[in-house]
C-alpha cells in the first residue's frame, strides 16, 4: 500500500460520506459497540476521530467523552465539520493519519471507521493508532474486505475482486476515475495489519443482533442471516465483507478472540 498519494478530497469522489442522516446511523452502531465494551466510564476520557469528514461521528459521539478530537485530510470535509452547530468539547483539525499530532499514550478510545484503505500506508496508521492509544484505551475498528460484492466507492460491481491491473482499466472504463485507489484486504490480512493489538470481535454478534447494535444499516432484522446458526457462520467467516473488533493494547487472551 506504501507509495500512493493522499486522498485530500475525498468527499467530492463520494459525497455520501457527507450525509449527515446515513452517518448518523453508523455512529449509533459506533456508540453501541464502544458502550458495551466499555469497562469504566468514558465520560472523563477523550476520542480520536480519525477521518471525520464532515463531523457527524464526532457530534454523535460527543455526549460519551470528555473530549473529542477529530480530524481528516479533506480540507473541504473539514471546513464542512467545523461549521457544525453542536457541543463545545468537538475539536477539528486537519490532519494526517499517518502522523497524528497528539502526545504518544493520550488517547482512551479511537474510532477508525473503515480508513485504512484511504491511506497511503495503512501500516503506518495502525502504528499511529497504537502510539496514541492509553495501555489501557482501545480502538473500535471496522474494515471492509474484498470479498465485497458492489465496491461502495465506486458503485462498481465485483471490482475488488479483479487483478489490480483489470480494476484501474474498470474504474477507468466506468468513468469512476483514473484508477482504483482503494486496497482492500481479506481476513487474514487485517489481522497481519493490526497484528500489535489484541482482537475482540463483535462481527459475528452484530450480525445475528443488529437491532442491538444498531447496525440496522448493514443488515436488517428480517434478513435470513441474521437467523444462520452460529456455527454455520462461524464457518464463512472468512468470506464475511465487513468486519468490526475492538482492538486493545494490552495482550488479553488470544488473538483472534471471538466472542461467540
């Protein structure tokens, strides 16, 4: 992944990340996770926003802490953030993901939601988010993989599955761009990214409770899936499209934990 430029407007490419409503949903699943994974009280302890965008999240998210800091390399999406009418203890910044501007062991829970694709080096950013985190703190991570059916960048179907060669040629094709910037990852390769953190994994309970967890935005209720034994789950795991875990600093059990 090294190597590749910045994605510094990002929100012109997909400005649905600008929608406030569709946001809202994801950062009530967000909260949901962080809540019940919690162990003390967060509201004496501060957030990292890693790529804000248009300040959605961190409003949504602002009763539970403190503080937030949340920041994003999109000038455009940034200034749009820090518009937002809402609670005083938000904080924006423009910045680089790969260079957090925080003091190392300051942070008590960062949420990188579905970024490490739109970095130059995700490993460098998983490095970020392990400096930045407290011993104690924890990351609430979500990441798509390329077992996606319709890539959600480009609304363009089966493109993560192709060569990368014959996926610019597609995205060039579909006139969706001049190439196809985002590298996503099987299972086994977020697991060699986050490789210095301990996993708690909630993709499996989120998927058979969604309306817990208010992920009623990656599946519904009524979705057979939901009512898939666990085992059966358990057994396609490997080819599930999105997965969310909390990652910790401290080695508790073994990595790859799964709660169910």
């Amino acid at each position: 992944m090294a190597g590749k430029g910045y994605q510094h407007d990002f929100s012109r490419q997909a400005p649905v990340i600008l929608d406030s409503d569709a946001r809202k949903l994801k950062a009530d699943k967000v909260a949901a996770v962080v809540l019940d994974h919690a162990e003390s009280d967060l509201t004496q302890g501060t957030c990292l926003d890693i790529g804000c965008s248009g300040g959605t999240f961190a409003q949504s998210l602002s009763p539970l802490f403190k503080g937030i800091v949340a920041f994003d390399i999109d000038r455009g999406a940034v200034a749009i953030a820090q518009k937002q009418p809402g609670r005083s203890n938000v904080y924006y910044l423009l910045a680089d993901s790969m260079r957090i501007p925080v003091r190392s062991s300051s942070i008590d829970v960062v949420i990188c939601n579905h970024v490490y694709e739109h970095v130059p080096d995700a490993k460098q950013l998983m490095e970020e988010i392990y400096r930045v985190l407290k011993d104690d703190g924890f990351c609430y991570f979500a990441a798509g993989t390329w077992f996606i059916i319709r890539e959600p960048h480009y609304n363009l179907y089966f493109l993560s599955w192709l060569p990368r060669p014959l996926a610019h040629l597609y995205v060039r094709a579909a006139k969706r761009g001049k190439f196809y910037y985002e590298e996503l990852l099987n299972v086994v390769g977020l697991r060699k990214l986050v490789s210095r953190f301990s996993i708690k994994d909630y993709t499996l309970e989120i998927i058979t409770q969604p309306k817990r967890f208010h992920a009623e935005d990656l599946i519904s209720e009524s979705n057979p899936l939901t009512r898939v034994p666990l085992f059966i789950l358990r057994l396609i795991y490997f080819f599930i499209p999105t997965y969310i875990w909390i990652l910790t600093k401290e080695k508790r059990g073994r990595q790859g934990e799964e709660r169910n």
